[in-house]
DNA sequence: CTGTTAGCGCCTTCAT
DNA sequence: ATGAAGGCGCTAACAG
C-alpha cells in the first residue's frame, strides 16, 4: 500500500505537504494541492490512521461495552451510540459481556489497549473497580443503565427504583394484592432497584412483601420462564407478576401459556422495559418504557464533550424518564 | 500512561525483554519474567497495541458493514460475528449503512484508514465496485446475506430465490391464486431473488404474476404497513401476502388488522425471516426461517481463516439452508 | 538468554 | 507556502 512518502514523490512535494491537503491545516498553494490530489487519486492512498492516531494519541474510537446486543433495547443503544459516534467523527467497537465480571475484564483491557478515546459502560456488577481502573488509565467513562458505587463517574440511565414503583403501584390500583416479581442478577442495580421500588409500593399500599414473591435470575427468556414456573407453584398462587425486563417477561408469559393460564384473566403481566413497536405485531405488555435511543444518545454526547473538553467540570447523573404504558396484560384479579 | 520503555527501566532490562514477556515470544529467563511482571504490575502498564498494530500490520480487528442492526437479523449476525472474532482474538468494529450507498462509502473509508484485518459486508447495492475496491487495498472482503455481481469474492448467503418459492409453493397448496408479495429495495438482490422465487413459484403452478401484486420498498415496518395499504386497493384484494422480511411483515399486518382484516381467516401472510423466539410471545408467522447465527460465525471463520492463510485457495460462496416454518398466519383462501 | 539498531506511517516544531 | 528533523510505542532482525 502507498504511504504518504509515495503520494509526496509523485506530487513532487515533502511528505508534510500531503499531510496538509489531507487535514486541510495549514496553508497549501491551490496549484500544490492539486497535483497532490491527482497523486492521491491515481495511487488509490489510504491515509493510515493508526501512524497518525500513535502520534496525534487520539484514535476517533469510542467502546460500547454492553451485556447482550441480542436483547432490543441493547440494540436500540447500541444504534444511537453509532449515529451519534458518526456524526461526530467517531467509530464504535461493541463489547458483550453476557453480565460476567471475566469478560468485561477481557473487553476493557483489549479496549485500553487499542487506546480508545472514551469508554460507554453498562458494568457487569454493581463494582466500581473496573470504573476506576479505567479512570486510572487516563480514559473518560460514561456509565449507561445502571448504577455505580463511584462518586467520581458520569452516570446515564432510568430511574428503576421509581418506575417499578409506578408499575406496581398500577397493579395495585387495580386491586392486585398478591404480586411477584421476577428480576434480574442479584448484583445488579437496576434489578435490585426494581425489586426495591417493589416494595416501596407494597410497603405503602400496607402490605408486607413476602420473601418468597422475590426471584432473581438472568435478565433472559429461559430465566423468565422459569421464574415464572416456580411462582405459579406457590398457593395462593400470585394474581400478578412483575417481570423486571422485556425478555424475562417474553418468558414468563410463555409459562404461563403452557400452564393454561390466561393473561390478564388469571393472571395479570406488567414489564419493566417495553419491546419497542417495530417488532411487535399488537403490543400487549402493560410497561415501563424506557427511552433507549436517547439513552444512548445522551451518554455518547456526554462522552464526546468530555473528549473534547466541553463538559461541564462536575461529573453527571442524568436520569431519564420513564412512563408507564398500560395495555392489555394487566387487569384486576380474577375473582 | 508509561510505555514499554518505562517498564523496562523499572525492571532494569531492555524494552525488547518486556516485549518478550508481554507476548511470551522468545526466551525470558523465569527470575527476568517475575522482575517485569512486578514492573508491568507497579505501573499498570497496558501495552499500546496501535504501535504494535503499526509495526506488525495488524490490528486483529474486523469491520462489519450491515444495513441495520435493529433489525433482529443483523443483531443475531452482528453478536455471532462478535462472539466468533472474540474467540480468536479479534475486536469489532460494526457500521449501519441503513441501505445508502454514501454512507455504506464513508464506513468502508474509515473502516480502511483504520486497518482493519478484514471486511463483512452487506452491500447496500447490487454492485461490485465496494468489494473490488476494499480488496484493491488488500484487504479481504466477505459478503454477507447478499449476491454480488464479483467473482473472486467470498460469499455467505441463503437462498432467497429458493426460500420464496418454497413459501410461495406452501400458499398455492393451501388454494391461494391471487398472492401479492411485498419487497425490499429493487436494486438488493434478497429483494430481487424474493420475487424471482415468487414468480417462478407462479408460473409453475400455471399463473400470470401480475405486475401490481409486486411492490418494492425499504426493508422496514412503514414501508411493509403502505405497501399493505396499496394492495388492499386492488379488486380483486389478494388472498395472501408475502413479506419479504420480518419488519415488512409486521407493517403489513398492522395496516391489515388496521383494515379490520383478520389473518388468516380474510387473508394470510408468510414472511421471509422469522423474527427469533426469544422476542415473541406468541410464534404467529408462517415464515422461512434463516439461521442469523450461523451466518455470522460462519462469515466470520471464513474471514478469519483467510487472514491465517488457512482458507481454501478458491473463492468461495456458501449457500446456508433455510427452511419454511408453518404456523397460524396462512390458511386457505375465504370463500 | 538479552540487547542494539532501525523503522512501521504520520505529524509537530522549527526553519526557510 | 513548503521542507527537514525527530519521535509517538513497539518489535523484527541481527548481534553477542
């Protein structure tokens, strides 16, 4: 492959006068860069940005380190994080780290060492030590969904906390007494938080939780499914879950199904988490929604201005909303 | 950030011996190796693997080019692509085209200057001149998904013309004649070789396609809800609808249901590429169904084994077998 | 087993 | 308006 020396020869110029047609700095006569433009054309010249990011320490890289693309909210995430990158001159290198600790170590190391600009993280545990590890590393991090024990770190995400509460609150007002919920890992915060908006509302409506209403899984279908398989063994038997994301609930309702129930006659179904419309043929699932593109949108915007110095001195929380989306899944108990 | 340099100071060897640890090539003494992995340690060290990609020529980084990972299909490519690189080392760099050549130019050019080991690509057209010119620059080039009018490229792809007629074949055995088929973009040969299917399917059972029961649009919900609209117009309606994807599926059958149409009973509906089981409640398309995963990683071990110079000296297309998934969207005909 | 030399391709600094 | 020198951090090739 040409390099910038090879295209200098032929434009019979230095090499630094490509480099200035290039990145158009500095001053170049008309007549100079055209000829240095034939060249460029006529040797079908890559500029190499690995030469030139080693020397400018700027790579115009941003990682995206996220638990599971596969589910759709990721993806929504994930897509607005590469529009908004490429809008700005950036290129994305997207990470899963299916919630495990070893993985996300593996990602963030690789990550550093390719000396990307700025790090989107949603970790895998409520830990700050990757956080800070990068920190120390001289990269800026944005951390995306969830929270964080780090004081010192620009922070993303919804207020699970509130809108479980919200959901829970609905079920509730429709005279639900006996209501599960299906959640997440155990160590990770927008599960716990769900979990805690849950009882907040129980709590204030009265009513003590039970311990055996509460599970925690993986945020997946399987997990969902079973979850939910074990609730129904319970007398009495819940007249509502609560599934804290899109997939588990996917699977609970399949449990559902196949123990005969019907939704929201025996049992209702609310769902942090709504699947967005493009994929559901009639939505059904009473739901939190959550603003994923923005999400995305916003942390990389943050990151970006970071990057390029025009963030505000403090470190950020931003919390998006949420709201509450009833739809057929839900209705009072039977009976 | 310390360099290998410093380390080597602190170790008290040569930069090359830290080299030699960092990558266990060559011969360290095991008292040498201790005294540099306490330096490597004390400083936290993180190699910069952008002047290791410079002087080696690699980056054991692979670009993946598609039209729109919000879509399920590409998501379930892009994380097997992801998965399949990641075991053999290498990160991902993913870039939406969403169907423009322009951008599909801009990504590659970026994608180029970063040195990226190899190319996936979902070409945004029809056309060869993107792939010859990536590998003008010697930089190997799979096609994913879609025909390419090159023949010295490696292809992996499902049948789209044979996927369509088997599905096409399914509506004429439950006694449709009148079937309309909705597809993508004109100029994508998954579109093109759809409606090839579709006609051939036709002519074989003795029918006239009819060029108003055939509309292109974009591969997405909207355009599958108008193209629906449109050929509810005709008298007289279709029987039954093919979509040509899942996102056009679900559009049309919204305008359907929005039509006050019910599926199967007025009019059925088979689409080209299942929307995965892990989203949907309740599985409700007849559908061709396309192994996404496999077509990544297969994709993916192609290019790799044509960076390690362990693929076969041919080029290569490799058709992935689809197969045809009946559920409740098609029945026969009314009346 | 370890070190020296040189250079990957580019751009900043300082001349001219 | 253009160029020369030097170095970003790393490793291959060749000593020793």
């Amino acid at each position: 492959m040409p390099t910038i020396q090879d295209v200098a020869s032929r434009a019979g110029v230095s090499p630094i006068t490509v480099s200035r047609v290039i990145n158009r700095s500095g001053y170049v006569k008309s007549e100079t860069r055209q000829r240095v433009e034939a060249a460029i054309a006529e040797l079908r010249y890559v500029p190499n940005r690995l030469a030139r990011s080693l020397r400018l320490k700027k790579t115009n890289t941003l990682a995206l380190v996220l638990t599971d693309i596969t589910n759709p909210f990721w993806t929504a995430v994930a897509r607005s994080v590469e529009d908004t990158a490429s809008d700005a001159g950036f290129s994305v290198v997207v990470c899963n780290t299916d919630e495990s600790l070893t993985r996300q170590r593996q990602c963030l190391n690789t990550l550093l060492q390719k000396q990307v600009d700025g790090v989107l993280l949603v970790p895998a545990r409520s830990d700050g030590e990757p956080v800070e590890w990068i920190q120390g590393q001289g990269t800026p991090v944005v951390v995306l969904d969830r929270r964080v024990p780090c004081r010192w770190v620009d922070v993303v995400r919804c207020d699970s906390e509130d809108g479980a509460y919200q959901l829970v609150r609905h079920l509730l007002s429709l005279g639900h007494r006996r209501i599960a919920v299906l959640s997440g890992p155990q160590d990770v915060s927008t599960a716990m938080d769900r979990v805690a908006g849950y009882r907040r509302a129980l709590r204030e409506a009265g009513l003590e939780p039970r311990e055996e209403w509460v599970r925690h899984g993986q945020f997946d279908r399987s997990a969902g499914l079973e979850m939910a398989q074990q609730m129904l063994s319970i007398a009495p038997r819940p007249t509502a879950l609560f599934a804290a994301n899109n997939l588990v609930a996917v699977g609970a309702l399949r449990a559902l199904r196949d123990a005969g129930l019907r939704v929201p006659e025996d049992i209702s179904v609310v769902v942090f988490d709504d699947l967005t419309s493009e994929l559901v043929i009639e939505p059904f699932f009473t739901a939190v929604d959550q603003p994923a593109y923005e999400m995305g949108q916003t942390a990389a915007e943050l990151l970006l201005a970071r990057l390029s110095g025009s963030a505000p001195g403090e470190y950020q929380e931003i919390l998006l909303p949420t709201k509450v989306v009833v739809r057929r899944s839900s209705a009072p108990p039977p009976g």
